[in-house]
C-alpha cells in the first residue's frame, strides 16, 4: 500500500512538471 502510494505520488509530480513545461514552451513562443 505504501508503496502503492508512493508511486502515485511519482506519477503525479510528473504531470505537474510536465504541465509546466508546457506553460514554458508557450511562453517562449
């Protein structure tokens, strides 16, 4: 379970980072 949870949270710092990639690529533009 805690390993479960631990995952979870990987994968979700990982859209946030690449939400904000995002958000650079179209401020660069």
């Amino acid at each position: 379970m805690f390993a479960g949870s631990r995952t979870h949270a990987v994968s979700f710092l990982r859209l946030i980072a690449i939400d904000m990639m995002f958000d650079l690529i179209k401020a660069e533009e």
